[in-house]
C-alpha cells in the first residue's frame, strides 16, 4: 500500500514519535497550501483560551481562536466554508477555503450571519520551506491523511487525533489511547 501524498487539503497527523515536540504533539494540521518551494497549514486541535473579541475588541464575537502553529503567532487567520459571504477568499479544497475580505468578515461576524461550524480562526501558522515537510514524512514525523470529515469545523478537538490514529489501524491504535503525558503511564 502506497502512502498518501501531502496535498492542498489534506491532513498532517502528528506521528506518536513526535510526542516530545511542544509545538506539534498530538496535532492534526490542515494543508491550505502545499508546492514545490513551500507548505502552509493550520492546527486544528490546539483551541486557545481567547476569543475574537479578546484579540479585536471591536468585534463582539464569542468564536475560540485556535493555535494556527508557532510561525508569526501574532497574525490572525482563518478557513471557512463560505465564500459566498467572504469575497476574495482562497479554495483550499470541496468546501473549505482560506481568508478573503477581512472587512466584510467584521461586519458579518457583528451581525452574527456567522456560525461557528463555518469558520475557524488562528494564531500563527504551520510552515515548512522546500523539501522540509518531505524531509519530516521520511523521519516520521507525519502521516498524511485525507479530510474525510464531513464538516471539518464542527469536530470535536479532543478526539481528533486519537480518532484519526484509530482510522489508521495497526500500532496506532495503541497511542491513541495512550495519556497525554506518557509519563503518567
């Protein structure tokens, strides 16, 4: 059996062996971009304790703000479902896509035409130069996965990775019902 390919759209999943990497432990990332000279994604199991409103006071919006990975963790990002309110937004793949007009979300998010099972926001971002990413998948960082979720907004983050795990079989199955902290165990 061949192993899949990273792509735009696809999943990263955190290899067990990464357990002691701060930054990626347990993560599931979201492949918005991915070329010969780079790839960019988001996590989407890292939910952080602020909101939009505790980032941009202006908006009264009680949305989480996930952790996005450790590049320019000061920027805001976002993936969504609706490009049909978001102008200038980038399809990602069938029914995700990545920013657009940043205006016309403050005003949609005041007047609450947004739910929350249609956007996700982040701070920072997953980043990897040419052949980086590649060179992880060969040291077994990462295992690609396709989205196979049916809304990827509305999945439960504490779950994710150990599911996903589970859905690959084998010796995965063991760390995915390891603890958190292995050294509880």
């Amino acid at each position: 059996m061949s192993e899949l390919k990273p792509h735009k759209g696809s999943l990263l999943i955190a290899e067990p062996s990464i357990l002691n990497d701060d930054s990626f432990n347990r993560s599931i990332i979201l492949l918005t971009e991915h070329n010969d000279s780079s790839s960019v994604g988001f996590i989407l199991n890292r939910p952080l304790k602020f909101t939009i409103k505790d980032i941009i006071p202006e908006i009264n919006c009680p949305f989480t703000v996930y952790q996005g990975g450790p590049v320019e963790q000061d920027n805001l990002y976002f993936i969504h479902k609706i490009p049909e309110l978001i102008p200038d937004s980038i399809q990602v793949s069938d029914n995700i896509y990545w920013g657009g007009n940043f205006e016309s979300l403050k005003v949609l998010l005041d007047e609450n035409k947004i739910k929350s099972t249609d956007i996700r926001f982040f701070l920072g971002y997953s980043g990897w130069g040419a052949n980086q990413l590649e060179n992880e998948l060969l040291n077994n960082s990462w295992f690609v996965s396709e989205n196979d979720f049916e809304n990827i907004f509305s999945v439960d983050n504490e779950s994710l990775w150990k599911n996903k795990l589970m859905q690959k079989g084998g010796e995965y199955k063991i760390w995915a019902n390891a603890p958190s902290d292995i050294h509880l165990n």
